[in-house]
C-alpha cells in the first residue's frame, strides 16, 4: 500500500477516532430504527392498518429535526471546539439509546417514537461537524480520500446496522437493548480520542431563533453559485436514492420474487457499489478534487438505472426465494450488476461533490453551509417520498418508477452542467487528458488556495491549457492565441472555462488590448489567471524567451506569480514535431508520461520576465 493511499489515514489518530465514532453513529442509527420496525411489524400484534401509519410516521419523526434544529446545529459547529461537541453527542446517544432499551422493554410505541425523533436530532447536531471537521483534520490532497473513506464507512456501516439490528430483535428486545446501549458506549470511548478542532467562528454571535438562522445558513449555501449547485447536486443523489430505497421493500418481493434476505443482499450489493466507487475517486482523481467525476457518475447512474426497468418490467413468476434461490433464478445476475454499477457510479458522483463543497467554502461558514445542505437534503428526501408514492397511486409499477427517476435524473444533470458549466467542462478535460496522457503533478500546494495569482508556464502543444487546468485545484482563466482557442472541440472547453485570447499586435492589436483588460479584471476579482509567456507553441521542443507582456500585467496589478512546467510533452498528442513549418504530424508517442511541475510564487516586485523565464527553465530541466 503506498504512501499515499488514503487507508493509510485508517492508522493515523488525526482521522482513525472520528471515522470508527461516524460508523459507529451510522450503524447505531440504522440497528434501532430495524430493530423497531421489527418489533412493530412482528412482535406487537398490530393489524396491516396500524404497522402501515407507524411505518409512515417514522421516517417523519427522524427527518424533523433536520428542519427544526440544523441551522442552530451548524452555529454551535462554527462556535466551538467540534471534538468536545462530538463527544457530548455521543453522550446524548447513550442517553437516548437507554431510553430505548426502556422501550423496547415496556413495547411502547409512542416512547419508541420519541427516540427516533431524538436520534434524528443526534444526527442533525452532528451532520455539520461530521464534514466540516475533515478539512481541519486533513491536507487538501487528502481531502477526496478522507471523504471517500467515510463515504464508505457509513454505507456499510448502515447495511450492518439494519442487519444486526432487525436480528437482534428477532432473538428477543433484550439483546437488541444490549446492541444499541453497547454500540453508543464503543462510539463515544472512540470520541475520546478525536484530536481538537478549534472554533472556526468562535465570535459568532448565536441566533436562538431556528426560522431566521434557517433563512441565514441557506444564504451562505446560495451566495457561492458553484456551492449552491453542488449541493443541490448532493440533494438530488438523496432524492434520487431515497426513491429507490423506498422502493426495494416491495420491489423484492412483487419483481424479484425474493423474502427479506434477498432485500438485504440487494441493499448489500448497492451499498457495497456505492463503498467501491467513493474508494475509486481517491485514484481517479489523482489525490485532488476533480468534479470530473460528477458528470461520469450521473451517467452511470442514469444507465444503468434505466437497465434495472429493462431487466425485470414484469412481476416474478417465483415467489418467497431465499438470497441463493434468487441467484441461481434467470436472469438474477444482470439485476445485481445494476444495483452494484449503479451504487458504483453513485460513490463517483457523491464523493467529489461533498469534497468541492468543503474545498469552495470558507472555514468560518463551512459547517452552517453543511447545515443548509441537511436542510435541503431533508426537503428532497420528503420530496422522494411525495413522488414515489405520487407515481404509484398513478398506476406505475416499480420498474417504471424506477425508468422514471433515471430518465429524471438525466434530465436533472444535463440542467445543473448547463446551470455550473464546470462540472462538464471538468468531466471533458479529464477524460481527454486521462486518455492521451499519464500526468504526474507536483507542487500544486505552491498554488494560493484564495486570492488573485499570475500562472507563468513553457508552451509546449494545443492542449497545455488542459493540462494545467485539470491539474490544478482552483478555477483558473487562461490566456491563449486566439487561433488555439478556435479548435474545434476544445473551443467549447475553453469557452466554458472563460479563457481570454489574445493576438500579437501586428495580427490585431484591439483584440490585445481586450485580452489585458480581461486579464486585470479577473485579477482584480480574485481569480488565477495562466498565462504562455513565450507566445507561442513551440516548433522544436526548446523554450523561446518570455515576452515582456507579463511585466506589463503586473505592473498595473501586482500580484504573486507562479511559475510551473510542462514536461515531457515534446513528441506526444498534440505537440508538433521539430519540422521547419511546425505543421502537426502524427504524434510519436500515446498514453504519454509527462509532468506538471509548480514551483514557488514569486513576488510581483521581483518578477521580471528574465526572472520568471529562468524558474521556469529550471523547473523544466532536461525533459522537453
């Protein structure tokens, strides 16, 4: 395992404590709320009528919380020292969890209830934190893995829940009163040892009024378009999964023809999906946040979605099958590929869209963002709810409510990326450069995670700015002759990413002048702008020297300047070839190995053009 492998945080204590306390939490959650459903649906006696309206009100009870308390959840995160938070959480829980070993014991319904609702409320208060803590807890590059690891954590963590706790109560209210008791005891001695997490906001006045600080954190959620998307984007995945979820129960039994251990090997199979998925972003993504991998989940998604209608529409002629009956049955094995490939591409999905959110957000707002996000997770997750039931009362089956949430799905996605043009300018670059090139990037943290920074890099084939772009963190503006930037394809991709073209004054000197007004102004609203100092790409693999232009640009907006280097690209897709006309040949090389290598910034005063082109020449080295 190297390194870099982000199960490697599994040994470390900045991160160890607080992923066993989540899954603890997680699995905690899920082990009560099956143990009630069992203990109403087979223990008590009641009639279909009464095990339905319980059945209903449950899931009401847990979510209300999230739309009573979140906003003040997210004030007390900001406010104080999130370790010691945690650890008052998991004392709740145990008190909570007590009172449902009460429950359980006198089969009281309505006490019963109110430790859901409580649990809900354990939930809303650490919701917040929970993601918020991670970008203390953890560097930039370890953010996707961190994430992906609790991704995973808490789907699993979920599965064993629901079956440890439905079996435990089918034994007797006892063991599953030990379960629950014992579960919240391991998770806040693991509490204890979650490393501090300052205050991020410790000055904040707090707001006791929940509409009023509702209306204010879903401000924080909105202000930032990219953040507003994305949660959007992270609330359609509980929509979207909620309507199925909510489905499998009778799904299982009317289409596949299964009992209750074939819907817990379906909810297994996702569930394992979505874990497999959110541990592949950490290495397709390269250690950063690549929201590349938005668009690429939302089609598998919506693929393979689509096929779970194609693969059963008509009700199972078997009925009662166990999990091993079920798998040796026709047709069984295309509808587990479904549920883990749509699983799979969901942990694509989800994964770097939490990762962005935390990334984008400032530190101080980051925990009331997450809250507004619970908020409107909650709000579509009731909405799952009103349309699966909606389109059942409407005569749909459950394979088409299933075409029908996919087919919406695709229609949602192509709506955010026309809304946040990124995400599918993102998903482009990086399938082009993950499929003509091998990148190994270095020094990225050179790069100022805020403010307005100058990108000095060689100019070495078409798609440098590609390159560059998809390996760097921050959004950023390229400056390119304008005859690049009218490729076709790649125009679209440039367009999107705002890039500025720019002419030689001979050529047209109006559009020059455009370009560095264009430039100053991205400057001056803190954006990172790369420029190509050479002017040119180059027709035999060396450096010509850097014009004086970006002398020019810091002089009327000093800012500070990075210089970064393209290696290795000499030869490969898209480079010319040493050839007297610098026409492009047939490339030498595909699936190249090249480098991106970003050195310190230098400070504007001392950033000539000479100065800037020797970094460069030495961070380039030997290797064109």
């Amino acid at each position: 395992m190297s390194d870099s492998s982000q199960f490697r945080l599994l040994g470390t204590r900045r991160f160890a404590p607080f992923f066993a306390t989540q899954s603890l939490g997680a699995f905690n959650d899920n082990a009560f709320r099956n143990a009630l459903v069992v203990l109403v649906g087979y223990h008590m006696g009641l009639d279909d009528d009464a095990v339905g309206f319980y059945s209903n009100i449950a899931p009401a009870l847990f979510i209300l919380p999230f739309f009573l308390f979140s906003a003040s959840a997210g004030q007390l995160a900001e406010k104080r020292e999130k370790a010691q938070i945690i650890r008052w959480v998991k004392l709740f829980e145990i008190a909570v969890m007590l009172l449902a070993a009460v429950g359980f014991w006198l089969k009281s319904i309505p006490l019963l209830l109110g430790v859901l609702f409580l649990m809900g409320l354990h939930s809303t208060v650490f919701g917040p934190i929970k993601y918020a803590i991670l970008p203390q807890a953890l560097r930039t590059e370890e953010l996707v893995g961190g994430n992906a690891l609790v991704e995973t954590g808490t789907s699993l963590a979920v599965l064993l829940g629901m079956v440890a706790g439905g079996a435990a109560m089918s034994h007797s209210p006892l063991l599953a009163s030990l379960l629950v008791v014992g579960v919240a005891l391991i998770g806040w001695f693991s509490s204890r040892a979650i490393p501090a997490a300052p205050a991020t906001a410790p000055d904040l006045v707090f707001n006791w009024n929940p509409l009023t600080e509702t209306w204010r954190v879903l401000g924080f959620v909105v202000k930032d378009r990219t953040i507003f998307n994305s949660v959007l984007g992270i609330s359609w995945f509980w929509f979207f999964g909620g309507v199925f979820t909510m489905q499998l129960p009778n799904y299982t039994k009317l289409f596949l023809g299964g009992n209750e251990g074939v819907q817990i090997l379906v909810l297994a199979l996702f569930s394992l999906g979505v874990g497999a998925g959110s541990l592949l972003c950490e290495r397709l993504s390269g250690h950063k946040v690549e929201i590349g991998l938005v668009p690429l989940g939302s089609i598998g998604i919506t693929l393979f979605g689509l096929d779970l209608y194609f693969a059963r529409p008509a009700a199972a002629s078997l009925h009662d099958l166990g999990a091993l009956a079920f798998l040796a049955a026709p047709g069984s094995w295309r509808i587990i590929a479904d549920f883990v490939l749509v699983g799979l591409f969901a942990g694509f999905y989800i994964v770097p869209l939490f990762a962005l959110v935390q990334s984008r957000a400032e530190r101080s707002e980051l925990s009331r963002v997450i809250a507004g996000n619970n908020i409107i997770n909650a709000l579509f997750i009731v909405g799952a709810a009103a349309f699966g039931m909606g389109l059942a009362a409407a005569g749909l089956t459950i394979p088409q409510i299933f075409l029908a949430v996919a087919v919406l799905n695709a229609v949602v996605a192509i709506y955010i990326y026309t809304l946040v043009p990124e995400f599918l300018m993102r998903f482009l670059t990086w399938i082009l450069i993950n499929t003509l090139y091998r990148v190994d990037a270095r020094g990225l943290d050179n790069v100022p995670e805020h403010g307005p920074a100058l990108i000095v890099c060689n100019h070495v084939s078409f798609v440098d700015a590609l390159i560059v772009g998809g390996c760097v963190r921050r959004p950023i503006r390229f400056v390119m002759y304008y005859k690049i930037f009218r490729i076709p394809v790649l125009s679209f991709i440039f367009r999107t990413a705002k890039a500025i073209q720019i002419a030689g004054h001979k050529e047209d000197p109006a559009l020059l002048e455009r370009a560095f007004e264009a430039i100053d102004a991205a400057l001056q609203e803190g954006h990172v702008v790369c420029v190509f100092p050479e002017g040119g790409l180059t027709s035999d693999g060396s450096m010509a020297p850097f014009r004086p232009g970006v002398e020019r640009m810091l002089a009327r907006r000093p800012v500070p300047v990075v210089p970064c280097a393209l290696r290795g690209l000499w030869g490969s897709v898209f480079s010319r070839r040493d050839s007297l006309l610098g026409r492009a040949r047939l490339p030498r090389r595909f699936r190249a190995h090249i480098e991106l290598v970003v050195g310190a910034p230098v400070a504007p005063a001392d950033a000539s053009a000479a100065r800037l082109e020797a970094a460069v020449r030495e961070l380039r080295g030997d290797l064109a």
